[in-house]
C-alpha cells in the first residue's frame, strides 16, 4: 500500500470532512488529487443529496484551497521559482495566464492538469480574485459535478473509466 492510499484511507474514514481536508490541501501543496476519495464516495452515496454535497464540498474545499495557493503564489512563488533555477517555467507560466487569463484557470480546473499549479501562476501574475474564484467554482463544479453524475448513473464501470483516464494523465505529467 502506497502513501497516498493512505492518505484517501484515513480522509474516507473522516467523511465529508476527510474529503474537504484532502480538496483543500491538494489545491494548495499536496499531489494527492480528490478525485481519488471523490469516485469511492459517490460510488457508496445513498442518494442524489449525498452526491451533491460530495460535489459541492470537493468544489468549494478546491477553490478555497487554490486562494491559499495564489496567497503562497503572491509572496514567494516567484523568489521559489528563481532559487529553483525555474525562470523559464515562471515565464510560461505568465504567458499562459496573460493570454488565457480567466479561461487558463478554468481549464485547469476541469482537466487533470494539477490544479495547484495554477493556484499559484495565478497568485504571481496578481490574476483579479474574483475572476479566479469564478473561474475555479465553475471548472471544478464541472470536474467533479461530472464525475458524481457519471459514477451516480453508470456506477462501478464509470469509477473505473474515470480513474483509468486520471492515471494515464498522472503518466504524462510525471514525465
């Protein structure tokens, strides 16, 4: 058993607030992404309520994470950057939200592209908050609004769909 199953088994274990602590901290640092206590929550829920309040609580724990993340972004992200020998990834990381702006981050939210890398982008290039928390709200109510649908209508065949896509996503960026 790797660490990061153990990092879903112990948030599974605490329920929704297991899922908000894991939502939160992932768009802020932590690599393990909800998706993976998200799918086994909703596969388990009794009712469109629960479904719902899985989507919402992954949504909003997310997006308050990732303002955390664009804080960090905002006071150290750049200097971080630098003393890492990573200029040329801080400048396409500022090309990228100076031309997709609001849009960037949406599409961040929704893909499988690690949501915090954003969260932080957004913080150094000082993107307007609340185009952020817009933008945020919409893409990971999408994401995971999307899987909760999918896994509450096809079940089990859809969980496994699903995290087979996250793990051929998860290949391509740690390559």
């Amino acid at each position: 058993m790797g660490w990061e199953t153990t990092v879903v088994e112990t948030a599974a274990a605490a329920g929704l607030g297991g899922l908000a602590i894991l939502s939160f901290t992932e768009a802020v640092l932590q690599p393990v992404p909800p998706d993976l206590l998200v799918l086994p929550m909703a596969a388990t829920a009794d009712s469109s309520i629960r479904l719902f309040a899985i989507c919402a609580v992954a949504t909003v724990s997310s997006v308050l994470g990732a303002l955390v993340g664009a804080w960090f972004g905002a006071h150290w992200g750049r200097a971080l950057m630098v003393r890492f020998r990573q200029e040329r990834s801080l400048e396409r990381l500022e090309a990228l939200l100076e031309r997709y702006g609001t849009l960037g981050v949406f599409i961040a939210a929704v893909s499988p592209i690690p949501y915090k890398v954003l969260g932080w982008a957004a913080g150094m290039g000082r993107m307007p908050r609340r185009a952020f928390v817009l933008a945020g709200l919409l893409g990971r109510g999408l994401r995971f609004g999307l899987e909760v649908v999918l896994v509450g209508v096809y079940g089990a065949a859809a969980v496994e769909a699903i995290q087979s896509l996250l793990d051929r996503s998860e290949e391509h960026t740690s390559e």
